[in-house]
C-alpha cells in the first residue's frame, strides 16, 4: 500500500474534490470522526467544513493545515468498507492525527479503488502537529498495515522498476503515474529540446503528453504543468498528472532552465546541418509522408507530425536520436516549416528546398561525425518500430488536454472559486 500526503490552505477545495466523486456516484463518505453528524448521514461541503472551522480559526502561523491523504492498496487487493475505516483509523493513529477531526472517502472512479482523508495539522489550540520524519513514518506504518491485513506490499514491487524504464506508456494499465515518471526523470539528462513543444514531441513517442496551464490565486498568475497518457490515436487517456508529484526536475522552472541551456548548447553546433542535409535528401528523393517518415527512421530520426481536423499539416518537428536533439521544423529554417510539408504531400506542391550539394560547404566549415548516422540511436528508443508502424501515435500530439482536464485537474483552483462565491460583500 502507498500513502500519498498532501498539505494546502484550502480546505474547501479538498472537501469539494471528493464530495464531487459522491456526486457523481464514484465515491462515498465513508467514515467521519468528531465530524458535526447530520440527520439524513448526506454531507455537503458546508457541513462538513463547519466541523474544521475552529481548528482554523485557532491556526496560529501553520501556513498549510489541511491534509489531504490517499491510501493506495495494490489493485489486487480487495478490501472492504470495514477495513478501510480500520486501516484510515489506524493510520490517522499512528500518524498522531487521530485527535483531529477527518472525513474518510472512498473513490471508484479507477480500477484502483483508494481512500481519501482530509483532516487538518493543527490542534484546538492551533497549534501544528508535530511532522518529524513524516515519510519514513508513513512508510513504517504501511508496512504494518500490509502485514495486519494481508496487502500485498508495496516493496515488493520495487524489482520490478527497471523493467519500466524508459518503456512507452501504457494507460490501460493502473500505474500510470509510475510509468511517467520512469520517463521524464530521465528525458533532460540525454536529451537537448528549446520549447515545450519540441519536449512534447520527444515525449509522444512514449505515449505522453504535457500541456502548460494557468490560474489566477490572489490576484496572481500562478502556471504550472500537467502530464497525461496517450491512447494508440494519440488521444488523452486518464486524468492528468501535476509535475510536482514527479519531482521538482519535471516542473516548468527546471524546463525552462533546460530550454535556455539546450539553447545555448545548440547554437554553434554542427547538428543542425547535418540534419538538414538528412530531410533534404529524404524529401527529395520521396514523395509521400509515409516514406519521408520511413527514409528518416531508417537513419535514427523520429518525424512527429501535428495535423488538424482538416488533415492540414500544422506543425511537424524531428528527433535526432544520434545527436540526441530535437528540433521543430520552422527551428531549422523555413524551407522546414509545417506549410512547406503540407504543400509537398497535400497540395502536391514540391517545395524549393536546398539540394544536399548546395549545404556541404556549411557542413565542411562545421566540425561533424564523418559518418553522420554511424553512431546506433540511443537504447532508451530500442522499443521504435523500424517499419514505421507508430505512424497513428506519431501523426496526432497537442490540444488536446484542455477538454480532458475535468473537475480532478486543480484541487487549489477549485476550491479558489467556491471561496469566492462565498465571500461576503463589504460594507459601503
């Protein structure tokens, strides 16, 4: 079993994000303890925050003192309701939680089924709850309630990390957030991108996706990123991930960081010829998308393409796992650009690209690999098909997370707007 704890300053967001899994059927209260109880044993978020209220109103400086806990058992185990709430019991015990008023929720909405606990860190006298070694407690008392009641543990699992490794996601699986995160910790340290959008098509050839997004708290932008999985048409499939439950390396200030180097790092260099010269030569001696797409593969390019709903080409963008770089189209030079390969294969105009002899005095001037593509692509993208049959998976990437998003992908944000609604109106 995994614990995952969570600490913010809206209680009313964590109290809204399970009571709309109840709402929707995916989920139910469960359990309460010292919670104000209600005739009908219906709660609302009002009157279950009404229970947490003096506890916040004592809060002294706790910056974040509403807890939002998940219990995670394997997908193996079959737990009922009644050892849920002696495992939430135990746990909020143990954890030295168990004085504090907590509402335990149990969520359906996944083959995983899990429980919710929100409760808060601080005292009657608002003072904070001790939360020395919190990790290493949490884990100690999982292994305890493995043991207790028979769970599979969660250590046991731990061999089989390596074999997850740079695999391409699989959503139909339940440790989505496992097989992410086995990809993205590592894409930065073999890989050179510039944008979020060059990342994304690095990205899509292990079934992910990343989409930027923004809210506004306390008058302030705050932009944060969320990861999903693709499904084999590229489509989202599964609710989206925040970065920060990856690690600080996988947020958009560590990306950002990554651009700026990556930038840097590629502006004298002599990759960027030579993989002109390589999408030259395949454009020129092809004339159709698949075997543009085959003629690069064949040498170590992966070409990841964005098209609308209309088939127009919008976007296109290359991988070059021999110089481990990626590179938009328009990155390169307009003769690169998404209109000049719709033209090409849509509209059957042949673009005016250089010819391969006209770059070999660049490609002479610039220190290169005598072999351009002697060098076996990196093992990280061994899985690729060398027949070009990702091609439906490569052909779709980006937009498409806004509409996946649902009520599940800002808890904070949530939370903000119900405040709002209701703060009272001053005085005149």
């Amino acid at each position: 079993m995994i614990a995952k704890i969570g600490r913010s300053s809206n209680l009313y967001g964590a109290l809204e994000y399970n009571q709309l899994k109840v709402q929707k059927e995916k989920g139910q209260v469960l359990f309460t303890s010292r919670i104000i109880e209600t005739a009908s044993g219906i709660y609302s978020t009002a009157q279950l925050a009404r229970s947490f209220e003096p506890y916040l109103l004592a809060n002294r400086n706790t910056e974040k003192p509403v807890l939002h806990i998940s219990l995670n058992p394997d997908p193996k185990d079959s737990v009922s309701d009644e050892r849920f709430i002696a495992m939430a019991e135990e746990y909020m015990r143990e954890m030295g939680y168990v004085q504090q008023p907590f509402a335990v929720f149990k969520h359906t909405d996944i083959d995983r089924t899990h429980i919710h606990i929100v409760s808060v860190c601080v005292d009657e006298k608002g003072k904070k709850i001790s939360d020395k070694f919190e990790k290493r407690k949490s884990m100690d008392v999982c292994r305890e309630l493995e043991r207790k009641y028979g769970l599979i543990a969660a250590e046991d699992k731990g061999h089989k990390r390596e074999d997850k490794i740079f695999n391409p996601v699989d959503y139909r699986k339940d440790d989505i957030k496992s097989q992410i995160g086995s990809v993205i910790r590592c894409l930065q340290q073999y890989y050179q991108f510039q944008t979020l959008g060059e990342y994304n098509a690095l990205l899509s050839l292990f079934n992910i996706t990343v989409e930027k997004v923004e809210s506004h708290l306390h008058g302030k932008i705050r932009q944060g990123l969320f990861y999903m999985p693709l499904n084999e048409n590229g489509e989202g499939a599964g609710h989206p991930i925040k970065a920060s439950l990856f690690g600080r390396n996988s947020c958009l200030p560590a990306l950002e960081l990554h651009f700026a180097r990556s930038k840097e790092a590629l502006s004298d260099n002599g990759t960027k010829v030579s993989l002109k010269k390589a999408i030259t030569t395949a454009i020129q001696s092809t004339d159709n998308q698949k075997d543009f797409k085959m003629q690069l593969t064949k040498q170590g390019i992966n070409t990841v393409i964005r098209v609308n709903d209309s088939g127009r080409i919008y976007g296109i963008t290359f991988v070059d796992h021999n110089s481990r770089t990626v590179w938009n189209g328009s990155r390169l030079g307009k003769e690169f650009s998404a209109n000049v390969f719709n033209d090409c294969w849509n509209n059957a105009i042949k673009s005016e690209i250089k010819a391969s002899g006209q770059l070999q005095s660049k490609v002479s001037k610039i220190k290169v690999m005598e072999d351009l593509f002697a060098e076996k692509p990196h093992q990280l993208f061994d899985f690729l098909n060398i027949d070009g049959q990702q091609d439906g998976l490569l052909e779709t990437l980006g937009g498409i997370l806004p509409d996946a998003l649902g009520e599940d992908f800002n808890e904070q944000a949530l939370g903000t707007k119900i405040k709002k609604k209701r703060r009272p109106k001053k005085d005149k």
